[in-house]
C-alpha cells in the first residue's frame, strides 16, 4: 500500500527518490531506536553492582588502614 503511494508521489513530482531514500532511512533508523532489548535495565544493574563494590573496598580499605596505623606500619608524611 505505500509503495502504490509513494508510486504516485514519485510519478507527479512530489517526491524525489532521494527523499524516499532518506524517509525509509530515517523510519529504519526511529525503529531501531524505539526497541527495548532490556539493555537498560541490564546497566543499571551494572551500574549498582559496581557503585557497591566500590562502597565495599572503601569500607575494607580504611579498616586496613586502621589496623596498620594501629601496629604502627604506617609512615606518616610530614613536609
């Protein structure tokens, strides 16, 4: 149905098939974009998990700290 259409359109002059072209890309193209492959979801799980992990080695990484401070293997810097 909207090649019989587009047909006319080419045939009396009111389309180009260059503008054809760039219709069928660009519907192509606002497909594309419009599907939810569940990507989305997927990094922001990612993105929490990673947000966590990092959470976590601070909390771990300022307990050695302070368990070095504590034997005293811990230089401090004076300048």
């Amino acid at each position: 149905m909207a090649n019989a259409l587009q047909d006319q359109l080419l045939k009396a002059g009111l389309a180009s098939k260059q503008k054809v072209r760039d219709v069928k890309t660009q519907q192509r193209r606002n497909k594309k974009a419009k599907v939810d492959d569940g990507s989305g979801e997927l990094k922001k799980q990612i993105a929490e998990q990673k947000l966590q992990q990092a959470k976590k080695d601070k909390a771990l990484n300022e307990q050695r700290f302070a368990q070095a401070s504590e034997k005293g293997q811990v230089s401090r810097l004076d300048h």
